[in-house]
C-alpha cells in the first residue's frame, strides 16, 4: 500500500523524467509546512466547451524518485477559465479568481485510490492559433477527497505556473471522461469502506 510519505516522494518531485515538459512547470506551495514543489505534465490539450468556457486539461504518469515513471499513479489537472481578467486586474483583489482547477492523483490499476484537490485561481490565457498559454498568477487548493490508500502530503495550498496546451477537443474530453469514471470508482470504493467501519 502507499503511505503517505511513498506518494510525496512521488508526486511533486521535481520535474521528473517521462512526466516534465519544457513548456509546462507548475509549483505548489504547502501553507501548513511551507515546502515547494515542482510538477510538469506531458501533455496538454484545451477546448471551448458549450457553455463557452475554456477549458485546459494537463496529464501525465507520476515520476519516482529516480526519474522513472511510476507505472500506477496518474495525475490529471483540469482548469476551467470561466471569463478573461482585464489588464488592471490585481491578483490581491477578493474578485481575482476567474477558473475552476481539479488536480487529481490516482492509481491506473485495479485499485481505486485517489487523491483529488479542488480551487480557485486568476489565470490569464494567451491563444495563438491552435496553442494556448496559461498562466496562473494566483490560485489555491485543497485536497477535496481521500480514497484508498492514497494520503495527501501536502494540504492546503498555494498554486502558479505555465501550461501550454493544444487545441484538441477529442482529447479532452476523453481524458475528463476516464477521471469521471475513477472518480465515481473511487468514491463508491471509499463509500463501501466507510461503511465496514465500526
């Protein structure tokens, strides 16, 4: 089973071989210990959903320690810019968050664990034909749901960095539908353990 300490080793580690990518880095910042740490992702994709919203989805496997990549863990991040800050907008200002973010970190096999954060953030998005660049310039999380043998190492915290993501609906949405289907698993597996509890 994964402990608590085996999942910070492996998420958040730096940018490691098979899951960093030149044109994506992203630090999280724990509010409880003050440690920083490094993620990047793979891979990349955006689209405007039917509501008009943009949104960004950033996947990749989960490096260890020595680079390799685990051959369990995923990570999926989702980011759902719901308008576009005007150029005097300040980041301190109550108003300053304009997306939803979910970052997930979960098992590929036939076990259910899952980690999921959820937060706000002011991103700004800069489009050029089929690539768009995201920039979170002010963004926090939380972790949301703990199931399995998954622990959250880090709590609540702070959340900026780049992604750049290419145009390709198909892909989005097929990779939000296979963390739909783990995360229903995943709390129908935590609601059944629940349960067994005395």
């Amino acid at each position: 089973m994964l402990s608590v300490l085996t999942l910070g080793g492996l998420w958040l580690a730096g940018a490691g071989a098979g899951c960093a990518s030149p044109s994506t880095n992203l630090t999280v910042t724990s509010l409880e210990n003050r440690q920083t740490y490094r993620q990047g992702f793979r891979q990349a994709y955006s689209r405007r959903n039917d509501h008009g919203d943009i949104e960004v989805v950033a996947a990749c496997g989960t490096p260890t320690a020595s680079g390799a990549v685990h051959p369990d863990l995923k990570q999926v991040m989702h980011i759902r810019v719901l308008w576009s800050p005007g150029p005097g907008l300040k980041t301190d200002q109550p108003a300053a968050t304009n997306a939803a973010i979910t970052w997930y970190v979960y098992t590929n096999g036939e076990r259910m664990d899952m980690v999921e954060y959820t937060g706000t953030g002011l991103v700004d998005l800069d489009r050029d034909g089929d690539i768009t660049t995201v920039e979170i310039r002010n963004a926090s999380l939380r972790p949301a749901l703990t199931a399995g043998a998954l622990r959250d190492p880090i709590g609540p915290s702070r959340f900026e960095g780049t992604v750049v993501a290419k145009t390709d609906k198909r892909k989005v949405e097929e990779i939000l539908s296979g963390v739909k289907t783990t995360l229903a698993a995943a709390k129908l597996g935590q609601a059944r353990t629940d349960a067994q509890s005395p």
